[in-house]
C-alpha cells in the first residue's frame, strides 16, 4: 500500500458540496442531494457537506448523523466527544433515554421545522489534526488513520489547503479489490 497514495483515490474539493456556516440544516441537506445527483453514480454516495467561513475556508463538515441530529436539538443535552455507546451503557439504558429526555416525541413534520431554523455551525464537527492527511501520502498512512481514530474521512490537505476527502469507503472498496485480485497462499502451495 506504500505504492498508493491519498491524491489517486480521494474524492477533488470541487466534486464535494460546500455550505457556509451560516447555511441551515435545510440547505445542508439540499446541497447534499445535489451532490448526490451529480457524482460518479459508479462511487458510493457523499454522506457529508463541507462548511466555509466567510472567506471560503473549509472550517468543518456536517455528516448525516449531524444532520439527524439537528430535529432533535436535546441531543446536546447528552452529548459526549466519546459518544454514549463507547462508554459501555446496555442497550436497555440507551433505549430509556428516549423516554428520559422526550426524545423524537413531536410528529416528525414539527420536529422538521428545525432543519428550517438551526445553523450548520451549531452541529457541524470541527475537524482536528488527526483527520487530515497530505494528498501525496501513502495509502498505508491514511489507513493507519481511519482504523485508529476511527474517522469515516479524511481532509485532504496540500499545504494548509484542503483540495479534497478521503473517505473510508473508497479506501476499503480499493483495499478489498486488491485482496480479490490476490492468490490466497494455499493455492500457491498447490501450485508447486
């Protein structure tokens, strides 16, 4: 994997959608489903939007989990960096939450009214260092990342421009192809 590098599989700045800060959630979704029709139909689908500041700098990105989240804004009552589930509660715990904090209890068309209200920047996730990768970096190295941190993307980073991402699922569908095209060894011993 030392042979690839980041820039041959990552998806250009340009193809990916970008909002501002000060775009809605609403926004973010449309801006997400215009993506969606105009990308290689043969890839996996985007699954985030890219945020800007004012200047055109990519700030952050708002995945679909955020999204979700932003009909139910008393998720940030509970929310943790580690996430609930990573902390060890049973299944029966996390499903009484719903009921502890009046979770999703409106009709989903007044609890759609949000995506209408609340801003990208509220729920936006600020990308910190472990999640970028210089574009002419190994393959091995972004790898190294995505299994450690556990991230579903990388920025894409040339100097301290961001000129692309690295998404989990297109190094997996390029790491799991390249594992087809392998002779597994016990067919290599057969062959002696």
């Amino acid at each position: 994997m030392k042979h690839m590098i980041v820039r041959d599989l990552m998806v250009p700045r340009s193809e990916y959608p970008v909002v501002g800060e000060d775009a809605t959630i609403h926004e973010a979704v449309q801006a997400l489903q215009e993506a969606q029709k105009r990308f290689d139909q043969s890839r996996y689908r985007h699954r985030a939007v890219l945020v800007a500041d004012r200047k055109g700098h990519i700030v952050g990105k708002l995945g679909q989990l955020d999204m979700l989240q932003a009909l139910e804004p008393k998720y940030e009552e509970m929310r943790s960096g580690s996430g609930v589930t990573r902390l060890g509660f049973s299944r029966k715990f996390l499903v009484s939450m719903l009921d502890r904090y009046d979770l999703f209890a409106q009709p989903i068309e007044q609890m759609c009214r949000h995506v209408y209200e609340q801003k990208v920047a509220r729920y936006m996730h600020r990308p910190g260092d472990g999640e970028q990768i210089e574009a002419d970096a190994s393959l091995d190295q972004a790898l190294h990342l995505l299994l450690v941190c556990q991230h579903q993307s990388l920025l894409v980073m040339e100097g301290e421009e961001i000129v692309g991402i690295l998404r989990l699922t297109d190094v997996f569908s390029t790491v799991f192809a390249a594992i087809d095209r392998c002779v597994p060894p016990s067919l290599n011993q057969d062959k002696r």
